[in-house]
C-alpha cells in the first residue's frame, strides 16, 4: 500500500513539474487518487499559476475544493472536476471572471451551484449524473450551455440556453444566431 501511495505522490509531482517546465497552460491531475487538492502545489507553481487555464481533476476522491484553490488559479478557462464527490462549490468561485467551461458531472450535487451564475464568461455547465432536485428558473443560467439529466428538475420560465440531455440536445428558443465567420462552429453557435 505504501509502494502504491509513494507512485501516486510521485506521479502528480511528475504532472506538476511538467507543466512547470514546459511553460504549458494545463495542469492535468486527473485519475491520481487526490481526496484533496495538494498545498505543496499552490507553492510550486506560484510563478506560473496566471498561466494555468485548463486544470483538470477528473476521476479523484475530491470531496470540497478551497477558497485558496479557486483564488490561485483565477485565470482559469477551464475546469474539469467530473467523477469526484463534490457537493458544492466555494463561494470563492466567483473569482473565476474568465471560465468558460466547467465539468462537475458524476459528482454528488444537489442543488445547482447558484455562484456560476455570476460568471461572465461562462458558457458550458455539466451536471451530468448528479442528484439535482428543484427547480431551475430562467436567470439561473442564462445564454449558458447547460448539460444535465432532469429526471428531477423542473425548469421555470425556461431562459434562452441549450440543454444536452442524455446525449440528445434540445434548443430552447433563444435569439437566432449567425456565423460571424467562416471558422465558427456549430457548437459555438449553440452556445450563443
């Protein structure tokens, strides 16, 4: 059990000095058995961390994330946390002004995480395989691509936004878009 710790300990430190090294803009910790964000790295990566826009914590034991976690990494674009055991989000993740996208599917929410919705930037939601009940009301989660299951939820006054359900996407109707240049995706219009 020992041997297994040490390789995951050496294993994320190998991650991290990665990153560090090679001057990338991700910090991909996923699948490394954290049951929380290491300390040690907020130290490691000090200089580097208004560089980081993708991180990535996907398929760990997280339970919570700090206030620190979400301050440090405030430039972050995106942030992958699904398959964890988080059930809210620290206020702090109001800090986040330039996130677009956030994975926080396959965790253990209940309600929806209420601070997303004063992120500017934010585009993409997933809440996939979570247990939220309730009720989601129009400002909740405006011009926002929100993925979910709805077995639970109901929607009032539904906002303009897309929801993917189960693979299938639905378009609620919203202002109809326009391709502003030959390189927009499909995606991104859906997105608007």
């Amino acid at each position: 059990m020992l041997r297994k710790m040490g390789e995951a300990v050496a294993r994320v430190a190998r991650k991290v000095n990665e990153t560090v090294e090679s001057g990338s803009d991700t910090l991909d910790l996923a699948d490394c058995k954290l049951v929380s964000f290491p300390i040690c790295i907020y130290k490691v990566l000090r200089n580097v961390s208004d560089q980081i826009h993708l991180i990535t914590l996907a398929n760990n034991e997280l339970k919570s994330l700090t206030s620190k976690f979400m301050t440090t990494f405030n430039q972050l674009r995106e942030l992958r946390l699904e398959g964890n055991y988080l059930f809210r989000l620290p206020n702090e993740v109001s800090s986040l002004q330039h996130l677009r996208a956030i994975d926080l599917s396959r965790n253990q929410f209940q309600d929806f995480p209420e601070q997303l919705t004063t992120l500017p930037a934010l585009e993409t939601i997933n809440l996939e395989e979570n247990e939220i009940v309730g009720e989601l009301h129009g400002e909740t989660a405006e011009n926002k691509c929100l993925i979910m299951n709805f077995s639970p939820v109901s929607i009032v006054s539904p906002p303009p936004m897309s929801i993917v359900r189960a693979h299938t996407p639905i378009q609620i109707p919203a202002p109809s878009p326009t391709l502003s240049s030959p390189s927009q995706s499909f995606f991104s219009l859906l997105l608007q």
